[in-house]
C-alpha cells in the first residue's frame, strides 16, 4: 500500500506549500465538495466524500491498487476531522498528515478570544443526546453544528434544560467573503436560521458553580430515595471514570443516576424505573438539574435488553427480584465493571449474599448508620436514616 496523505485547507489561505506537493504527487484525491475550489489543477482521479459509507469503502479499493491517496479535509484533519478514522483504521507508517488552521482557532482570533479551559464538542452528524451535563458548568464552549443540529435547535435544547445564562456567538462561513459574525442571548438563538457553515461559541454568564444533589429539591412520591450521604458513599464506590456507561436499577426519582451524570458528563447513563409517575419524575428532576440521561420506563432485568453494556451498575430497588436482577447485571457487565447495590431487607441481602457466594464473586459490604440532627421541640437530638446494606461486586 502506497501513502495516505491527508491535508487541511482552509477557504481564504493560500495552500501550504507541503500540503500542494502531496496533492499534485497523488493518483487519487478524497475531498468534500467545498473544498474542490481550494485544490490545484492536478490529473489526479477526484473522488467527493459523501457519505462515510461510501467514502470508507471508496479508499479501501484504491489502497487496494496500490495508488497513492490525498484525502483533503477542512482545518486541521485531527480536530474532530476525517483524519481521526483514517489513523484508527490504518498503520500510522504510511500516513503523512499536514494540519492547517482549525476553524476554532480562527473564529477565536476573530472574536480576539483566548483558547484556555475552552472545551470544544461536535455535534456535527452527532446525537444532542447528553449535551446538558457536558457544559452544564463550563465557562467556555465551542459547538461544532450541522444541518440537523442548528443554533436554533441548540439554543432550543439548552432553554429546555434551563441552560441559558450564556453569551452565544455565530460564526458563518468563516474564511469567506460573505464570513458573518453575530452575538445573542440563548433564547434570542431560537427560530433563527443560519448558513450551514457555522460554528457556535458559548460563553457563561453566570459563575459556574457546581450545585450537588440535596434531598430536599428533588421531585419524589414519598421520602423513600437515597439519601444524600448514602448516595455518595454508594457513587464512590462505583468508581465511574468519565465516559463510562451507567444503569441504575430502579432509579426511583433518578437522583443517583443524575449525580453519577454530574461526575460523569461524557458517559452514558440509564435510569431504569418501573413506575411510570416516577419516569416523569427523573425527567423532570434530570431538567432542574441540567442533565439529559436515558430513561426507560420498564421492570429489571427485561427492561435491560438491547442497551449497551456497563462499566458501572447501581441497584437502588428491586422489588423483591434481587437476585435475578443481580445475575443479569453481572452477566452483562464488563471486565472490571463495578456492580454496587443498595439493600435495606435480610431477605435481600441474603438472597445477594448466596448469589455470590455460589458464584466466587469478589465482593465487598458496608454496614452503613447515618443519623442527622434534627430539632425536637427545644431539644435538639440525632435522628437515624435507616440502617443499609451496601454491597459492591467487581468483575474480573
């Protein structure tokens, strides 16, 4: 196989002079349509990328016949570009790859805007699906659109989660001559069309303090929740790493699941709950507390097929099925997944006991008492939350 270029360009720059040579070296070029103006005349055959279907398909039958490949991409080709697949699906040894400016880099310098604790998210041909606790308590946001994921539909979503204490900038067509620049209020965003070409910038207004779970906001059918201290103790022992997927097994009002989602901004997260009245109640808490996690209205295990498999599983209920819940989980959980369960009964707590036992599972128990003190007419004295059974399973 002969060598994969891969070269950024940007409308409104000349052609690094590296990046040409591998052009009009090259039997093939891959480009997207908007950049074909930017190319040189070359006799090279000319593929468009269209779909990553077809495109996939397209550069693996010319890699085949052994022609050398020039695979043109916008900006720098590994900043949310088509490099980032060609590096993971082929020997870095024969890629060659030329960066130019990326487009955040460019509507930075034309906002005079440093770069620092900027985090930067594609929603380009992505699901919005999770955006909330993604910036949720970032200063600085860069948001990469497409046709499907508008302003307009961003700014949408964002008023829905109550996310609107942000300063927003569009940026179109950036290189261009007719390159547009406009500032509004998250809610001004809604109903207003924009060239496709675009690229958004969030700045908060407000401080962005971080606001933790209390017991005492959460919407809920009656005070059977866990409670805040369980809840971190319970969460610590779940060990998430960002990114991980999370079920949490008879969610109740979400309040775990939702706290996992603010440790956890880049995972995925699943409150699995029976009680339909209670689903709308993790909707709505999930919103208060802007945070956009699955929620599926179903009873454990059936509830659980057909979603992806887990890093980290938390049972906060189980209507006496316990241990059939418990094998399911630990079936699909994956190598070195954390399993933690919440148990308040004997009868449960044996039956989790037994079930690891027969199995060799590795295990850990904490017996936990809490008590918080409340007022009692002029007397103040230590009330206790009831006594719980926290057992953990990790999987090897």
């Amino acid at each position: 196989m002969k060598r994969i270029n891969i070269v950024g360009v940007f409308p409104g720059r000349p052609i690094n002079p590296e990046a040409e040579k591998c052009i009009m070296e090259s039997q093939v070029i891959f480009s997207g349509r908007r950049n074909l103006e930017l190319i040189p005349q070359t006799p090279a055959q000319i593929f468009n990328i269209g779909s990553m279907k077809q495109f996939t398909g397209d550069l693996a039958n010319t890699l085949a016949d052994n022609k050398t490949v020039t695979v043109v991409a916008s900006g720098d080709p590994l900043f949310f570009g088509i490099g980032k697949y060609i590096t993971e699906h082929y020997d870095s040894g024969d890629i060659y790859i030329v960066p130019e400016v990326s487009s955040l880099q460019v509507a930075l310098s034309r906002l005079g805007m440093d770069a620092s604790h900027m985090v930067a998210i594609s929603l380009h041909g992505r699901e919005i699906k999770g955006l909330a606790q993604k910036i949720r308590n970032k200063r600085k946001i860069a948001i990469f659109t497409d046709g499907n994921n508008t302003p307009s539909r961003i700014a949408e979503y964002m008023t829905s989660f109550g996310l609107v204490d942000y300063s927003s900038y569009v940026l179109e067509r950036l290189g261009y001559k007719d390159e547009s620049i406009s500032k509004y209020k998250i809610k001004e965003l809604i109903g207003k069309e924009f060239n496709d070409l675009n690229i958004m910038i969030l700045i908060k207004d407000g401080n962005g303090k971080i606001s933790l779970l209390d017991d005492g906001v959460l919407l809920r059918k009656n005070n059977n929740i866990t409670k805040k201290e369980i809840r971190e103790i319970s969460i610590s022992e779940l060990d998430l790493n960002n990114g991980d997927t999370m079920w949490d097994v008879g969610s109740g009002s979400g309040s775990v699941a939702i706290y996992a989602s603010l440790i956890n901004p880049d995972g995925n997260i699943f409150a699995i709950e029976k009680d339909k009245a209670l689903c709308n109640f993790i909707d709505e808490n999930m919103r208060k507390f802007s945070t956009d996690i699955n929620i599926i209205n179903g009873e454990a295990p059936e509830a659980l097929d057909g979603i992806p498999d887990p890093e980290a599983v938390f049972i906060g209920g189980s209507s006496g099925n316990i241990k059939n819940i418990v094998k399911y989980c630990y079936v699909r959980l994956k190598d070195g997944g954390r399993m933690v369960a919440n148990i308040t009964t004997m009868e449960n707590f044996y039956a989790m006991m037994n079930y690891i036992k027969e199995n060799n599972l590795q295990f850990d128990v904490k017996q936990v008492n809490i008590s918080r003190l409340k007022p009692v007419s002029v007397y103040t004295r230590f009330e206790p939350l009831d006594q719980i059974y926290i057992v953990k399973v990790v999987k090897k």
